[in-house]
C-alpha cells in the first residue's frame, strides 16, 4: 500500500482517536539503542544568506530559520525519519475531531524559556494569534494558512484547542510549519515586534551571540524539555554569503557542514578534494524559483506583456543545460512535479510558457509585445545575490528574454535589500522564490491567493477565481476532484501571467563524516533546530 | 691648449611626429601602446569585432575547448570565451579610464591647491591624505562600494567607479603636490599673484599646466590598477554583474567550480587582465622615461 501524506495523518489521528496518546519519549533510551552518541563539541556551519531579522512568522527565507529555529519549538514538527509523518514538539499529544473542526493539543509540562518563565497553553494562543491576526506593525507571512482558525481555547494551562470555521485537510501540517515559532506572550504583550530583534524561545539552544556579517551562536539549553537533548554543548553559524568562501572554509574544517544545499558542480569538486571524508545526500527539493510581474507597475499591468515574457523562456532546454551546472533541476506547474497532486508533464506543456515548441512560443510572444506596444522594452530584473542558483537564474532569463528583443538589467541585492524592495513593491519583475517544506498543494498554491489575502503574493495582484479555485481545492476531499481544482487554478494563474515557476530545485547537502544525527529531507526549512546532531570526533 | 670638453649630447630636437619619436625612444612603450590601442579598438568596436554575442547562452556548447569556432573555449553555459573578452575590454577601460581620470583629476587639483595655498590648508589637506594612504587600494574601493549602492547610468555603475575613483586620489594629490611644491616658487607664480590673480586662476592657468607630466603619468599608471581594481571587485561580487562582460566576473562564480575540466575559462580572462595591467604600467613608465628630462640624458 503507497503512504500518502494523507493516509499517514489519517492513521496518526486515527491510531490517536483510539486513545494511542499521551506518550512521554525518552530520549535518553533513544540514545542508549543508537550506537556510540558523544555528546559535547560545538558544531559549527555555514549559513550562506544573513537573515533579515529573527521572526520567522514574518520570514520566508531558510536564513531565518538557520539563525533562528534552534533557539524555538513549534507545537507539531516533522518527523524526518518518517517524512512527511509528523509529530510532537511542545504537543506531548493531540487529537483530531472526526469532523476536523478542532483540534485538542496537550503540551509538555514544565517547557521553559530562555529567560526561565513556565511555557503554557496561553504562550501558544498569544503566538497562534499573532499568526492568523498579526497586529498593527507585525507581519505574518503565512496569515491566509489560518484564515480557517475561528477560535482559540486555553481550558487549562497544558491544554489548547482550535476550532475551527470550516474543514482544513492541511491543518496538521501548518501546525507543523517550522515557521510557527512558539513566542512568549509576555513578549508579545510587552511588544508584539519583539521577535524580530529579540530571541526567547523553549528550543534545545539558547541564543548567546549574533554578530553582523560574521556568526550567530547558541549553547546547550540545559532546562531544555526534551531529556537528555541536545547532544551539542553549542553551535556557531558562521555567515559565507559567497560560495567559494564557504566552500573553503568546508574542506578546510572551519565548517562541517552546510544544510542548504549546494550545485552539481560544487559536490563534485568538494568530493574530489575530501574523498570519504565528506557525506554526500540528496533531494529533490521543495523550492522553486518563481518569475513575477508586479501588476501595478507599468506595462507589467498589460496580461499581454506578462504572457509574452513568459512564453519567451524555453524552460525545457533551459533545465537540461542549468541542471548540470545549478541546484536548478526540474519543470514543474504550482505543485511540486513527481509529487501526487502535481500535474503531470502532458498537461503542463498545453500551458502558457511551458510549450515545447519554444520557436512558435517566441513568434507569439513577440507578437504579443507587438500588440501591446512593447516591442523595444527595457526593465530591470531584481534578483538575490546568491550565487546558488540566482546568479544561474538571472543569466539564463536575461538571454531567454533577449531573444524576443527585450533588453533587461539582472539586478542583484543582498537578501535583506531584496525582500524588502520586493514586499514593498518597489520593483518591475523579480525572480522570487517559493519556499515550502512539503507537497501540500493548498501550502504551495497560497502563494498565488490574492495580495489583499496574503503579502507574500508579491506580483500584487488580486483575482477572485484564483481565491475560488483555492478554497475549492482546500474544502475537496475528492483526490480527482482536487486535482481538477488544482489545475483550474494552474491554468488561471498562467493564464493571466502574473508569475510563473521558473524551476524547482534539486537539493544536495554536504556534511563533514564527523557531523551525525542530522537528517536529510526535501526541504531546507526542516531540521534546523540541530537538537539531535552529534559529534563523531 | 685645447680643452677636452665632455661630449654633450645635442639638444633633442622636437620631431613633429611625437609617435615615432616616442617608439625609438621608449621601443617597449610602443608595444604597449599598441596592446592598449588593440584594447581600445576592441572595446570602442566589440559589436563588430566579437564573433559571437557575449551574452548568448548555447547549452549545446557548454565548457566546450578552445576551437576554430569559439577560439577561447566556452563557459558554463556555452557562452563565447573570446567574444566575452572583447565585450570586457569595454567594461575594463570604461571603468578603468574613468575611475582613474577622475580620482587623478581631484588628485592632480588637491594637491597642486595643497602646495599652493600652503600653512594650515596643506597640513589638514596632507593629513586626511595621509589617512587614505594608509588603506591598501583595493581595501578601500572594498569599503566604498560596500557603503554605497549600486548607481547605474547608462549600463555603468557610476558608484563602482567612485570607489575606485576615491583611493587614487591621495596617491595622486601627493605625487603631484611635490611637483607643485617646485612650480609655487616660480617667479610667474609670484608675478601672477602680484598682478592681482584670483587663486583659481593661478592654479588652473599657471600651475596645473606645469604639472602636466606627472599627471599624465599617474593617470595611465593608475588605468592598470583600476582595471585591476574592477576585475578585483568583480571576483569578489561587489563589481559589475552577471550576465556583463568583465574579466574579474569571468574569474569568478562557476569559473571556480569548473576550472579544472575547463582551464580555459580561468586562462584567457586572467591572461587578459595581465596583459592589459602590464601594457599600462610600462605604458606610464614608458611615457614617465619620455616626459622626464631627467631621463633624457
């Protein structure tokens, strides 16, 4: 029988309906059947962007997360032994109701924060709060993945229910995101912009330092919850925002590892240098870079300058040659291609942009611009400074546009610079990025729900059908009438061209042999909090 | 008696033709005038000289060698090598030229207003000099772009070119400071003055000219380190960008991971950046032997 991620969750709730709850995991006897766990050492890794602040509510880049999640717990997380099963972090139990209407959390007991106060139920409505209903001043990036929350319950201090307005089949996951940082509600109430500048988590870190352009640090939260973890006395990420420098600093033993990922190119040299002292694990990946047009700036408001730019790109041509040399890999629609509800090749290349006759594309596309008056246009392309796979990405749009006689500027900025001209739709078009953490199609598709539903649709535009066919897909409980959801919107959103998937993203992560206990996943978001990571030396 | 008089070699005389005279003298500073000159020609006309468009990516070709068709090889994604040079040489001597005319220009007045004026004005003048002399050239150009963002004007980042720009000015205000220095104790500069001149109008119209050699010398021996300079910044990300044409940018990003399956992409840009910093530096010692009198002899 193939396990889905739905017949997991369905067999988690049902084996947890049955009263299968409640259970108190000793990690110490983990340890104790995992052979030879050494316990002490500090780890130290590469994080390879600077990340912007330290709120991951209002953060879509992994710089956040590497920086910031040993420090956190979220009240589900992933089991990245069993992806993508999840299970519990600050939530010892939970159950589902058989209508999915509520959801009953049971916390660990005597869960403590860094700056030593009792983490209870009220810490998680106060966070859980701030996420769906952020405050004047606060953002919340992922604000439309709660929309469906209509309450929230604390009956005691180690109980917290959620009811909920209507049937979400991807709740479990959202409670899972490791976005959701749980925050201090003395915190929030003190100033509800606290965590962007200030970190007091219940992780298995506490934060010590975090120096500019040069490394964030934590050591061992001796009161963590979770006995016996972590194994590290502390860690230090040291920021190497130019790849080779990183590179270096990997085969010379400054740093062991670096758990974003790195290019084709970049493991075959690293393995040349280091041989068998260097572990290799790979991915596909849940990320993908995306083209958008901002809708309200001129002519990128014209559904015909859009479209043309889009059928100028020969993706299929393009990801034969990028996968060789970038983490840039495969053609896929809004879902992740190979995964369940993605749509399969033959229909994706019926699409706007995703033709295989790039020739006929192109005459169209420049006959479209003709149309619209645009056949001289110029703009600027913003792009991240991030050599892996940006720079690659940048490169190859500049050419693909060129062909069809459209002059473009790639514009790279720092990851801070960036975000900030994009959210702030201070740009033309951009290359942005969809940053998931699983194949949840309704997590994937939020990025194309309309600007006024969620900021993180940064071409800005707002579309009635595209909310439609999305809360379509998400009350569906029908796979196939999903899927047809699912395409409706596909098709929609392409249609009216207001971004685009470029490619997704094929994930290889290299680790010092001495690194133990981190696992490998789709997803560079996951397994950040570092708590069961050891030292072989 | 007759008296042996050393052999005093006759007044060289002015050849109309400055160019020959300057190839017989300085044979070595011909050549490398010729080098620049190819440079130029090539940046001024890349359109029409480089074989392919430089930014044209061909996945068919990619890393290929050195062949009749792409005589410098392909990069990673196929693009011409050679076409890729010659579309650097314009960056190189856009950012290059420009940068170092203007940090000499506000060199060259700095310091010819610094030994003019003299007492208080030259001491806090030498002083800030001395303080940007103490940073390495590339080190400061480091800092500047770093503080200042991207400007672009007509596809060249007019920032990049200040943070060149900015350390050579002190290098030049001191050189040409001392050449002023000999210039202010002039008798024309003393009648200048009593005739009632403004000081503007003593620096420009009586002593910038006569410092005229030095700064020509600074200027083409700095175009070397400027060039070297943006390649420097390129390599390291802070210079121009991707998909431009610029040999510090070819040095770098998939350059280092591919070198070794493809040394070609490493050999000709670096062989050009060498080629055109030498040409340059014996360029400005060539015309510093040329200019100097005391060399003459």
């Amino acid at each position: 029988m193939k396990i889905t991620r739905r017949t997991a969750l369905q067999g988690t709730a049902g084996a947890l309906a049955l009263g299968v709850s409640g259970f108190d995991f000793d990690f110490t006897k983990a340890e104790a059947q995992a052979p030879a766990v050494k316990r002490g050492g500090n780890l130290t890794f590469a994080i390879s962007a600077e990340a912007p602040h330290y709120d991951p509510h209002a953060s879509d880049t992994y710089a956040t997360l590497h920086l910031a999640a040993p420090f956190y717990s979220t009240l589900l997380r992933y089991n990245l032994s069993k992806f993508p099963g999840v299970e519990g972090d600050i939530a010892q139990s939970w159950q589902v109701a058989p209508d999915q209407l509520s959801y009953t959390f049971k916390l660990h007991p005597n869960v403590k924060f860094a700056d030593g106060s009792t983490l209870t139920s009220a810490d998680v409505k106060a966070t859980y709060d701030r996420l769906r209903n952020p405050p004047e001043g606060v953002v919340s990036t992922r604000r439309a993945t709660f929309a469906d929350i209509g309450a929230i319950e604390t009956p005691d201090a180690n109980t917290i229910v959620f009811k909920m307005k209507a049937a979400n089949s991807s709740m479990l996951d959202h409670f899972a995101s490791p976005w959701n940082t749980i925050y201090s509600a003395k915190d929030l109430a003190e100033n509800p912009a606290n965590p962007r500048t200030k970190i007091n988590g219940t992780g298995p870190f506490t934060f010590v330092e975090h120096v500019k352009g040069s490394h964030v640090s934590g050591k061992k939260n001796e009161n963590y919850f979770k006995k016996g973890l972590p194994y590290l006395d502390g860690f230090k990420g040291i920021f190497t925002l130019q790849a080779a420098a990183m590179l270096n600093a990997l085969q010379g033993g400054q740093v062991l590892a670096e758990f974003r990922g790195v290019s084709p190119a970049e493991r075959d040299r690293m393995v040349a240098a280091m041989g068998d002292k260097l572990r290799v694990e790979e991915s596909s990946w849940t990320l993908n870079l995306i083209v958008a047009f901002n809708v309200e700036k001129k002519p990128f408001d014209d559904v015909r300058v859009r479209k043309a730019l889009l059928m100028a790109i020969d993706r299929w041509g393009g990801s034969q040659g990028l996968s060789r040399i970038s983490t840039l890999r495969s053609v896929g629609g809004a879902v992740r291609p190979g995964s369940p509800l993605a749509t399969p090749e033959s229909e994706l290349v019926k699409l706007p942009g995703f033709s295989k006759d790039i020739k006929k594309s192109r005459e169209e596309a420049k006959k479209l611009l003709k149309e619209a008056g645009q056949e001289n246009l110029k703009f600027t392309l913003w792009n991240r400074n991030l050599a892996m796979p940006y720079t690659p990405a940048g490169i190859f749009l500049v050419d693909q546009w060129r062909q069809i006689g459209v002059t473009v500027e790639n514009k790279q900025s720092d990851t801070a610079p960036y975000l900030a001209a994009l959210r702030s739709g201070n740009y033309e078009v951009a290359v942005d990025f969809s940053n998931l953490f699983n194949d949840d199609p309704t997590l994937a598709l939020t990025k194309f729900l309309s600007h006024e539903k969620n900021p993180l649709n940064l071409s800005r535009a707002n579309d009635a059908e595209i909310d439609k066919l999305y809360d379509m897909q998400l009350r569906e409980r029908d796979v196939e009438k999903r899927k047809a959801h699912i395409r409706a919107l596909e098709k929609r959103l392409f249609e009216q061209a207001y971004q685009q998937p470029l490619f997704w993203w094929h994930r290889i992560v290299l680790t010092h042999k001495t690194v133990m206990g981190w696992k490998m996943s789709p997803s560079h978001n996951l397994g950040a909090q570092l708590e069961g990571v050891w030292l072989n030396t | 008696m007759t008296i042996a008089l050393p052999a005093v070699p006759a007044p060289r005389s002015r050849e109309p033709n400055l160019l020959l005279d300057f190839s017989r003298q300085q044979p070595l500073g011909a050549v490398s005038f010729v080098i620049i000159c190819a440079m130029m020609f090539a940046g001024v006309f890349s359109n029409l000289v480089a074989p392919y468009d430089p930014l044209t990516i061909d996945f068919a070709s990619i890393l290929g060698a050195p062949s009749w068709e792409h005589w410098c090889g392909t990069d990673a994604y196929g693009r011409d090598i050679c076409s890729r040079l010659i579309f650097g040489s314009r960056t190189a001597l856009v950012i290059g030229f420009t940068s170092s005319f203007v940090g000499s220009t506000l060199g060259a007045v700095l310091g010819v207003a610094s030994a003019y004026f003299g007492g208080k004005i030259d001491d806090w003048i030498q002083r800030f000099v001395d303080i940007l002399l103490a940073f390495p050239l590339i080190v400061l150009a480091l800092v500047v772009v770093a503080a200042l963002r991207k400007f672009v004007v007509g596809g060249v980042d007019v920032n990049l070119i200040f943070a060149i720009a900015i350390p050579i000015i002190p290098r030049v205000a001191r050189v040409v400071r001392a050449a002023a220095l000999s210039v202010r104790v002039m008798p024309y500069v003393d009648a200048a003055r009593a005739a009632g001149y403004t000081d503007t109008r003593i620096i420009f119209r009586h002593m910038a000219p006569n410092v005229v050699a030095p700064y020509l010398i600074m200027l083409t021996a700095f175009i070397a380190q400027a060039i070297l300079a943006e390649a420097s910044l390129s390599f390291l990300g802070l210079g121009v960008a991707e998909p431009t044409a610029a040999w510090g940018l070819m040095l770098s990003g998939n350059a280092a991971d591919f070198y070794r399956e493809a040394p070609w992409m490493i050999l000709f840009p670096g062989a050009a950046i060498s080629l055109a910093v030498f040409a340059f530096n014996l360029f400005g010692d060539s015309l510093r032997d040329y200019l100097d009198p005391r060399f003459r002899m």
